[in-house]
C-alpha cells in the first residue's frame, strides 16, 4: 500500500445537511454572546446607560457584523468539500434575507424611521461580516 492510498479520506457526504442548520444556530449564539460581553463590559466600566448610543446603536452593528463573519465561516468549517462556494451560497443567502427584511422596514408602515435605519445599518454591517469572512476562506484556499 502506498503512502498516497493511506492518505485518502472518505468522502463526509453527511455533513451537507448541516451546512444548512449550524451557521444560523452557530452565529445567533456567538453574537448573543459578543453583545452580551459588550454589554457586560460596558456595564461594569460605569459610563454608559441602556438607553445611551453606545448600547443602542454602536453594538449591535458590531454584534451584526459578528454574526455574518460567523455565519460565514461556520458554513465553510462545516462543508465536507467546495468550502467555498458553500459559504458563498450561505452568505447569499443571510445577505438576501437581511436585505428583504431592510426594504420591509423601510416600506412599511408598521416601523418607526429610526427602526427602519437601525435594522438597514445592521444588515449592512452584516454583509460587511460575510465579505470579510468570505475574503479570507479565499485566501486560505479551502484549507481550513
């Protein structure tokens, strides 16, 4: 048997699914955790309210920008092949979603202008998080 032969791994055709189920599980659960550590962190320093700017504007966009970086890389880790393109799709797919539900806070009546703004800065943020995954899953080439 050659060395080659000894290499070659099976083929994990059971992770596929999962691609699909653990970067939204995977990424609400570290951004709850970065916000609540901004939050923590924030708290404990004494200069800031709940109601102040910081809190209310300022973390979630990084809280949403954690999200889609997360989201990103939890679909390309997860994939068993095409890492890539998988974490391509997926980040379509959450950036077409943020940007359905910004158009629908803009459109509608329902939200206040302030909330329409706030939900299209945090997508926006969000899509920053994916493109700056999705830049350096390229440059590692698939080798994650």
């Amino acid at each position: 048997m050659s060395q080659t032969e000894s290499k070659v791994e099976r083929y994990q055709w059971w992770r596929w699914p999962f691609v699909v189920i653990l970067p939204p599980v995977v990424a609400l659960v570290a951004s709850f955790v970065f916000h609540w550590v901004q939050w923590f962190g924030m708290k404990m320093q004494g200069g800031y309210s709940e109601d102040g700017w910081m809190v209310l504007y300022i973390a979630p966009l990084f809280t949403a920008a954690i999200l889609g970086w997360s989201y990103a890389w939890v679909a390309a880790l997860t994939a068993p092949s095409a890492k890539f393109p998988a974490s391509l799709v997926m980040s379509t797919l959450l950036a077409t979603l943020g940007g359905v539900a910004s158009v629908v806070a803009i459109v509608g009546d329902r939200f206040p202008t302030q909330q329409a703004v706030s939900v299209s800065l945090m997508t926006f943020a969000a899509v920053c998080g994916l493109i700056g995954a999705l830049v350096q899953i390229k440059k590692n080439g698939g080798n994650l």
